[in-house]
C-alpha cells in the first residue's frame, strides 16, 4: 500500500511522506526554528531543518539528542505579498494531505516579482521548490506560467506502483494554489 507515499525526496530506505500542514507553510513562509541544547543555542532556517531519508531514515530533522525546539520566527512580510495554502484530501475531516501547495507571492504590474512555493503530501519532507520559485520569477501571472513551474516543481518525481496520481494532483494543486493567491483582491 504506497497510496498516501511520498514521490518526491525519497530514497530505497524511505518513501514516508511528511505529514505536517504547518511545516509545509512555514517552508513558504521562510520560517526560522530556534533551538537550545547541548551545543547551545541556534537558529535554523526552516529549509535546512528536515532531513531527506537517504541512508539514514530514523533521522528526520537536524535535532540532537537533547535539544529543544524553543521557537519559531518568521520574517516580517514583504509589502505586496499574499499568501494561501491549499491542501487536497480523500475526506473533508481528519485526514492528510494527498497534495498540498503553500504559496508566497509578490506580483507588480501583473508579473510576479517574488515567488516562494512549498508542497506536501508529496515529499518525505515539506517541499520548497526552487524550480518552481525560478520558473515563476519575472513572469506574467497567468496559467501558462503556472503550469511551466507546476512543471518544474515536479520534475524528479518518483511515483510507486500506487501513487502515480500524486504527479498529476500535486501540479493541479499547485497551478490552483497560485490563480488564487495572484487574483485581484
């Protein structure tokens, strides 16, 4: 049963799919995790904190023994931006994401400036795609753009014997995700 599994950032040890909403928007929303521990205190930016599985599984985040999550930041918004997060799922109620898409976005003159793009349900960890964020940079806000970096955002996709649909599901969420967050308001 490989339904719900991740098909991005997966590994011959791990295709375990990150289960979290919040990390996801954090991701987008370029969100700083303080932590203190034996080492001290750091500050880790959200993007550096999950780990992919490669040979080591058991290991999700960048987390000692011992540390403590204390909190979490996040920068203060860039004038013009908006934001969503859109999440498909089997129920209404209680269930995880099959696709999900976070969004930042600054457009100006009908182009987009500034694009920060995160998925979930699809990744052994939340899923900042820089791809995406490059393919969307400088261009006009319209369905051909979104399409070419929904594109992007899931090129190394790595679908199982179950899961093949996810591809389709997560690019349709994401080009969603985006018409919405770069409507007039």
């Amino acid at each position: 049963m490989n339904r719900g599994l991740a098909i991005l950032g997966t590994s011959e040890h791990c295709i375990a799919t990150n289960p979290s909403d919040m990390n996801v928007a954090m991701v987008a929303l370029e969100a700083t995790v303080h932590v203190r521990g034996a080492q001290g205190e750091r500050s880790i930016p959200i993007a550096d904190f999950h780990l992919l599985p490669g040979n080591t599984p058991q290991r999700e985040t960048v987390l000692e023994p011992g540390d403590l999550i204390t909190h979490v930041t996040l920068p203060p918004p860039v004038p013009g931006n908006r934001s969503l997060y859109l999440k498909l799922r089997d129920r209404a109620s209680y269930e995880f994401a099959l696709a999900s898409a976070a969004v930042v976005i600054t457009a100006a003159n009908e182009k987009i400036a500034r694009a920060r793009i995160a998925l979930g349900g699809v990744g052994t960890k939340p899923w900042r795609s820089t791809e995406a964020e490059a393919e969307l940079t400088d261009q006009p806000a319209n369905e051909a753009t979104f399409r070419k970096a929904a594109d992007a955002a899931l090129r190394g996709a790595k679908p199982q014997s179950q899961n093949a649909f996810k591809v389709e599901l997560a690019k349709r969420c994401l080009v969603h995700a985006l018409k919405l967050a770069t409507q007039p308001a």
